[in-house]
C-alpha cells in the first residue's frame, strides 16, 4: 500500500492528463486491486496520506474499496465521500469518472441503509460537478439520485432531473443504472402526478430490447399497466417485448392484467369487485395506491362520457350510474374534474344539476401551443431514446437478471419497492362506494 500511496503522490501534481491516465491504469491493475482489497479494513490510514482536493483521483480510486460493514464504517465512509464531492478537483475525476460513478454508487448504497435524505443534496452536488453541460447525457449517478430522492419520498426535488431532456446515454452507464433510473424516475412522476412523464419512461424501459424479463421490468410492467389506465393510455406492449419476455409478464403479473381486462369494460362494479378480491395481491407488491388511483380515473372517465351525450344532468343519475354512495361524492369527483380543466361544466348546487359546457379552446393560446409542443417534444424524445438504446444498448439478460436477483434479495418486489405504496400519503379524496 505505500507503494501505491507514494505512486499516487507522484503522478497526481503533475497536473499531465497522461499522468492521471496512467494512474488510473496502474491503481486499476489486479494485483494492486488486489493489495487495495486486503487492506480495505484500514484504508483510512493511506487515505489520511492523501488530499481530496489534491490527489482527487487516487482519492477516489482507493476510497471505492473501503469497507462499510457497520454503522462506524459508514459513517467513516460518507465523511471521505463528502471531502471529495465538495473539495474534490473535478477535471481530475472527468480525465476517468467511471471510478467516481462507482464511488457515488457505493455511497449511495450506505445512504439507503443509514439516512437516504442525507445523501441527496451532495448526490445533487456530485451530478452538477460531473456532467458535461454541452451534451446532456443520463450518466449513472441519475439513477442513484432518483434512487435516494424515492427512498426518502423528495419526489419534487426528483422531478426537475426526471423532466431535463438528454441527447444521450453516457458509456458508463450500465443497463442496470439505465433501468433503475427509469423505474425511480417513474416512481417520483406517479407521486407528483405526473402520469404522462411516468408513462414515457416505463415504456422506454420495456421497450429496451431483451429476450428475458428482468426482475425491475416485471416491477415497471405492473406499474406500466396501472400507469396506462389512470393516463387513459393502451397497456399493450406485445409487440415490444420479446415472444419469451412477453410469456414471462402475463405468467407473473396476471393480477394485473385481468384488471386492466375489468377495467376496460368500464363497469366500476366488476372493477372494485376484482380490486377486493386481489387486493393482498396488490399491496403485496405495494402497488394498492395505484389501483386506487386507477379505480378513480375511471370514474372520472365515466363522468366525463356524460359530456357527449347530455346538456344538463342531475347529480342523482350520475350517482346511480356510478353507484356511489352520495351525491356529495359525485360533487367533490366534478368539482376536481373542472378544477383541473378535465371538464367545462358548472354545478347548481341548489338544485344538484351538473350542466356542461361547450369547450372553448380555440388551440392558439400559449398554454395550448406549449402543451402540443411538449407532448411533440416528448415523443421525438422517447425516439431517439429507443433508436440510441436498440443501436448501443443490447441488454445482456443473463447479466441484468443475476445481478438483479442478487442485490435485490430474490427477485420480483425486493427493493423496487422503495418509498412504498402510493395509497396513504398521496390518495386523498373520494374513491369507493364504501368510504375507502
């Protein structure tokens, strides 16, 4: 280890791009990543022989191999990694920055098992240091900042990163990374509401071309057909996956499915009856909240149907024909429905007659014109996505479902569950008959 301290002190002041990448290649070697490993236990020793700002690389390269087994270990560890996101000389880290996608990696880790708020704003931080402004790419660290933003439920810090448009995906970033950005970007949308957003990005994840379903597709293809519904988009994806991908999602999310097949009779009696039946089902997977919300949308679709067919209509025949248990709910359902712009319509609450009203967009406003323009601005975006993914991004299925099954205990539902149900903090107003 002193030796590789001492090569460290040597090749890190020079300030030669040559030196760092020789650097790089020499610390990066098996027998030293070896010696690095044996020591992991004591690294902070070596480490105290070095300067973040000074010796950033090396820094970082010996920093990703410290051992975090305890509460002690963590800590000693996140100290170390806050020294080199917030002194750490970034034209360093730029000339190899896969060793500090690594490193952030690894921190995000100990920030999921220790306080996953703490480690937002300096992944923030890290994020901001490390990208190249003049080609926005999705780099590693995007997924472990949505990753820590769900996990400790900052939805709306998640947002803006989840809206930024990319010209690219970065090199370094794995399928794995790609993945899981899309899954905890997705996430933060379904909680902020952002339904369009969220279903972009799961279909961008299961439209990535592979021949096995991994673990956290089959967690985005069950959130992608309850997505679908609340949006008012198709769930059908049969002629993205592949025949064995494909056999594999309808096998393993049944539930899901055959609600979607309810759903699409739009009959709310057949819809909550599945619903109760499977509901252990549902929140088992924590996905209950989202079969709420769906339940919702399609009372608002019923509604709205209404619309087309008569001028004036009393609350009370609206009520039986959605069996609700009140006029009430039917009112607080098209109170929220013209306050979102979902209707025109106008409530004579004397009386309880609900008349509509013809729409009056003209389609020239500026809200219309940016409204058009983003969804048009979203599609090319998908596009490119999928042309870049299918051309640079071939998934190694066998890879994606060993490591996945491995670092998530087993499979389906582990840790892609981060953050929990929808169903508590973000369903409030009515939804069934019986007060649920």
């Amino acid at each position: 280890m002193e030796r590789i301290v001492e090569m460290a002190l040597q090749l890190s002041t020079t300030g030669k791009e040559a030196d760092l990448m020789n650097l790089h290649k020499r610390i990066s070697d098996h027998d030293t990543q070896e010696a690095i490993n044996r020591h992991s236990g004591n690294l902070e020793t070596f480490l105290s022989c070095l300067h973040p700002t000074t010796h950033t690389l090396a820094f970082t390269l010996i920093l990703v191999h410290m051992r975090t087994s305890n509460q002690a270990e963590h800590q000693k560890f996140l100290a170390f990694f806050n020294n080199v996101v917030s002194d750490g000389d970034f034209m360093q880290l730029k000339v190899q920055p896969s060793s500090f996608f690594k490193l952030c990696h690894k921190a995000t880790e100990s920030y999921t098992t220790t306080s996953p708020i703490s480690g937002v704003h300096l992944l923030q931080m890290a994020l901001e240091k490390i990208k190249n402004r003049d080609q926005p790419q999705i780099l590693p660290i995007h997924a472990d900042l949505m990753k820590l933003c769900v996990a400790s439920r900052l939805y709306k810090v998640a947002i803006p990163y989840v809206m930024e448009e990319f010209d690219t995906v970065s090199e370094h970033t794995t399928p794995e990374s790609l993945l899981c950005w899309l899954y905890y970007g997705g996430m933060a949308c379904i909680a902020m509401r952002e339904y369009p957003k969220a279903y972009d990005l799961f279909k961008t994840a299961l439209l990535l071309p592979t021949h096995q379903l991994s673990a956290i597709q089959l967690e985005i293809y069950k959130k992608f057909i309850l997505v679908s519904l609340i949006s008012g988009e198709s769930p059908t994806l049969s002629k993205a996956l592949g025949a064995n991908a494909l056999h594999v999602a309808k096998a393993l999310a049944t539930d899901y499915i055959e609600f979607a097949t309810a759903f699409s009779t739009q009959d709310v009696d057949a819809v909550h009856r599945y619903a109760e039946t499977h509901i252990d089902a549902f929140k088992k997977d924590k996905n209950f909240g989202l079969v709420k919300r769906a339940i919702v949308a399609l009372y608002k679709q019923n509604i709205h149907k209404h619309t087309k067919i008569y001028l004036t209509l009393p609350l009370s025949e609206i009520q039986a024909s959605l069996k609700l248990p009140s006029t009430s709910k039917v009112r607080d359902f098209v109170l929220r429905m013209i306050e979102d712009g979902q209707i025109a319509a106008s409530i004579n609450m004397r009386d309880g007659i609900l008349a509509f009203h013809e729409e009056t967009e003209s389609y020239n406003s500026d809200e219309t014109t940016q409204r058009i323009s983003n969804q048009i601005r979203r599609a090319m975006t998908l596009n490119r996505k999928l042309e870049s993914l299918d051309q640079e991004l071939q998934l190694n299925s066998t890879y994606i479902q060993k490591t996945f099954f491995r670092d998530h205990h087993g499979g389906p539902g582990g840790n892609f569950a981060m953050g929990g149900d929808f169903e508590d903090e973000m369903m409030a107003g009515p939804f069934a008959r019986d007060g649920h």
